[in-house]
C-alpha cells in the first residue's frame, strides 16, 4: 500500500464524515463550448469555511484592536485635555485674584497718602487757627487794657471837673479874677467833654472790636468742631485701611511658620533704605502737653511703619511663583527615589516641568550672589535675601543676570532648560535659611493670597 492510496483512504473518510454537514455541492458553468462544472467536495467545502472563517475572524479582531485603541486614545486626549483647561483655568483664576489682592493693595496705598495728605492739611489748618486765636485773644487783652485806661482817665477827669466846681463856689476873690477863673474853668471843662467823648468812642471801638472778636472766637470754635469731626472720619479711615492691610501680610508670615514680630525687628536693624521709619506729628513748641489728636496721629504713624515693615519683610522673603506659564510639579521636596542612581535621597527643592525657555522670575528681591554653572545644577542663579533666606533657581538654559546685580520681586532672572543633572526641561527651585533646605511650596503656598 503505497502512501497516496493511504491519503486518498483518508480523504474519503473525511469527507464521508463531514458530508452529514456539507453535502457535495457543484457548481455549473455555462460558456459557448458547453456545460461544464465543478465539484464541491465537503473537506474541499470545510477548507474553504474554515478559510472564510479565520479571514473574518481576524478581520474582526483586527479591527477591535483598532477601534479600542482609538477609543482608549481619544479618552486619554480628552481627560488631558480636560485636565489642561481646569489647570489653565485655575491659573487663570489664580492670577485674577493676584491682580485683584495688588490692586487692593496699590487702592490701600493710594488711600494711605491721600490719607497723609489730609493729616498734613488738618494739621496746617490747626496751625493756623492756633495763631489766630492767640493773636485774637492777644487783641483782646490790648482793647481790654486801652478801655481801662480810658476809663480811668475820664473818672479822674470828672473828679478834677467836680473839684473845680467846688473851688469856684467856695471863691470869695476879686470879681475879675473869678471871671478870669471861670473862663479857665470852661475851657477845662470843654478839654474833659472832649476827653470824655473821645474815651467813649474808643470804649464804643473797643466794645465793638471785643464783639467782633468773639464772634470770630465762635467761628473758630464751630471751624475746630466741623474739623474734629472730619478727623475723627480720617482716622477711622486710616485706622480701617491699616488693619486690613496687616491681616494678610501676617496670615502669610504665619501659615510660612515666621514670627511676624521677629520679622519686624529684623527689617528695622537691618533697613537703610531711603526715608527711615516714619516720624512722629509735633503740633505745638510751647512745651504744652500733647493733645489727644497728637497723640492718635502718632499711633496712626507708627502703625504705618509697621506696616511699611511688613510689607518691605514680605517683598524680600521668597514668597511668589518663579513661574508664570503653564507647568507642572515632576517632583515635590523631601526624599524619593534618585531618577539615575535609584535609592532614596533627600531632593532639596521642588521641580516644575514645562516648556523650553519658559521665563524665570525672582521671587523676591535680594541680590544675585552666584550666576554661572555649577555641578548636578547645570546653568544656576542663586539669589541672596534679606534675614538669611536664599533662592536657587537650576537647570537654566539661559542666564540674564550677573553676580553682584540686585534684583527685585518678579525680575526676569533666566530661562527654563535642561543643563545640569536633568532628564527634561524643569525649573529646579530652592529655598534655604542658614544654608538649609526648606519645602518651597510653604513659602508659595503661604503667598498666594498676597502676591
């Protein structure tokens, strides 16, 4: 038996079985020659399906791969997408309720000096109502002392008027000598009705000018009262406007963990900035006793310096965002697991990705004590602060500010890159205290509501 007779036995047996399935079929072609057709046999039928049936499973499969990763992809872009409009629409709302908090800021500040413009109005306008009621008072006492005289002068007139009558009836001299007498008389008594009117004319003045004088007395005292009252709205105003300008500054020193006292204190040793702390108000150089809208003018200065100190605090330290653009954090301060070497080591800042040459900015002022490249920080700014604190910006792809160069809160200080110890464009950001790190985001967090 040879091995084709053992196929075909083979063959024949298949299709005896699967003809229950598939029956024999045949197909009948008709062309000009004749009939013609062709056997379907059922392993022949069963190939052909089998075919069809992996063709079309596969195109099936195929095609559900496709679809799935199509879907899986389109959900992956949509929440991307999601996810970038909620982030640039937080940053958005972020940086609105930054521009509003410093335009309530600059509306405090501009309030503050029309405010100091008032106070150094008022304190003119009782400068001079002080001189003129002295110099009224000081007239009142001359018209005082003139009508006295006056006064004076005519009662010794009348006496001498009376002592003269008396001596000219009690005369028993010649009759010549009384007329001459009596002519003498008259002419002394028309020198003293002369006196004696000119003295009440002067009295008459001198009343007048007294009444005169009280009334504008009463103008002044209504003018000091009308001016009390609208110092006492100033001060409310001013005193309101420093309490609510406090209030964030010291919510930030606290939620960042600083004492707002030692803050305070450390400003005023180490300031030597134009200007110097504000002075106190001196409304009198008699040696007088001050009064008590001194001494709440005073208390209202030396709120404004405290104020002015706070606020001189929080422009140095470290508390706004070296970034502007769309970011995200790669990596937060604290230990992790080292992205070349592996192992846990303490990661000093925190990392924000974003795009190539996104702009750097200063987070407060101070003065740039290192620009240059250094190892593991590629191209770095390091910025010196006020009380100790230091910034380091890393990974820079450009650097726009020299060693010595003082800088101010939000100054371009360089471009975002990749240099250094870096798998990917990032800001490396650091905040140190005595050469210690500490989280940045404690600073930035703390912030946020301010600048």
């Amino acid at each position: 038996m040879g091995h084709s007779d053992v196929k075909t036995r083979l063959t024949n047996r298949l299709n005896t079985v699967l003809e229950r399935y598939l029956p024999e079929q045949r197909l009948f072609l008709k062309s000009d020659q004749g009939m013609r057709y062709v056997r379907l046999r059922p392993a022949t039928q069963a190939v052909m399906l089998t075919g069809c049936s992996l063709v079309v499973g596969w195109t099936v499969i195929v095609t559900s791969i496709f679809l799935i990763d199509s879907i899986s992809a389109g959900s992956v872009r949509d929440q991307a997408e999601r996810a970038q409009i909620a982030y640039e629409s937080r940053l958005n709302a972020i940086s609105q309720e930054r521009d509003a908090r410093a335009s309530e800021a600059q509306a405090s500040q501009e309030r503050f000096s029309v405010a100091m413009d008032e106070v150094s109005a008022m304190q003119s306008r009782l400068l001079a109502s002080e001189e003129r009621r002295r110099e009224l008072e000081t007239a009142v006492e001359v018209i005082q002392t003139t009508l006295r005289r006056v006064m004076g002068e005519r009662d010794t007139a009348r006496e001498q008027m009376a002592a003269l009558q008396a001596e000219i009836e009690n005369d028993d001299s010649p009759v010549q000598t009384a007329a001459a007498r009596a002519q003498e008389m008259e002419r002394t008594v028309d020198y003293l009705s002369m006196a004696l009117r000119r003295a009440a004319d002067e009295r008459d003045d001198a009343v007048a000018t007294a009444r005169n004088a009280e009334d504008e007395v009463g103008d002044l005292e209504f003018t000091q009262a009308l001016a009390d009252e609208r110092n006492e709205r100033i001060f409310a105003q001013i005193e309101d406007a420093v309490e609510m300008s406090m209030a964030p500054l010291d919510t930030m020193f606290q939620d960042a963990g600083l004492s707002t006292d030692d803050l305070v204190n450390q400003m005023r040793a180490s300031y030597n900035g134009q200007g110097g702390p504000l002075m106190p108000i001196t409304m009198s150089s008699s040696g007088e006793e001050p009064d008590p809208e001194e001494i709440r003018a005073n208390e209202v200065l030396a709120q404004l310096d405290l104020l002015n100190l706070r606020r001189m605090a929080a422009e140095n330290l470290p508390f706004s965002m070296p970034l502007r653009t769309s970011y995200r954090i790669s990596s937060t301060f604290g230990y992790r697991s080292d992205p070349f070497n592996g192992g846990r080591r303490l990661h000093s800042g925190v990392d924000m990705a974003g795009a190539h040459g996104s702009p750097i900015y200063a987070t407060g002022d101070g003065v740039v004590s290192f620009a240059g490249r250094q190892s593991g920080y590629g191209n770095v700014v390091v910025l010196r602060h006020a009380m100790g604190f230091e910034t380091r910006y890393a990974h820079m792809s450009r650097i726009r500010v020299q060693e010595g160069q003082r800088v101010s809160r939000g100054d371009r200080i360089g471009d975002m890159g990749s240099t250094g110890r870096s798998t990917g464009p990032h800001l490396h950001y650091e905040v140190r205290t005595g050469g210690t790190p500490r989280n940045p985001m404690t600073y930035i967090t703390a912030g946020r509501n301010v600048f």
